[in-house]
C-alpha cells in the first residue's frame, strides 16, 4: 500500500493523471516509490503487465 503522504506535488500529478484502473493498483503495490523516476517505472510496469492506462 502506498503512502501518498510521501509524493511530491509533482508525483501526485503524475499519479493523478493514470486511468482509474491502474491508479488502484498502483496504491495496492508494495513498490519501493521515494521519487518520481521510481512512480513512473511502477507505472510502467503495471500497464506492460496489461493495465495499461499511462498518461500520453
């Protein structure tokens, strides 16, 4: 589960602009995510996992 007390303004944008889908399993993860390099590669992997849903 993600604490998204942690994020930077910049990240919760990043994380806000995800579709629904993978926005929950994202939060659901237990990725180690500490900065926005590591929030877009979870990212990254959960849509190539077949969620897709990343921000054009």
């Amino acid at each position: 589960m993600q604490n998204f007390e942690d994020y930077t303004p910049e990240m919760l944008v990043y994380y806000n602009s995800l579709k629904d889908p993978l926005k929950k399993r994202l939060a659901d993860s237990n990725f180690a995510i500490g900065d926005m390099q590591s929030l877009a590669a979870a990212a990254e992997m959960l849509a190539q996992a077949g969620m897709g849903g990343l921000p054009e």
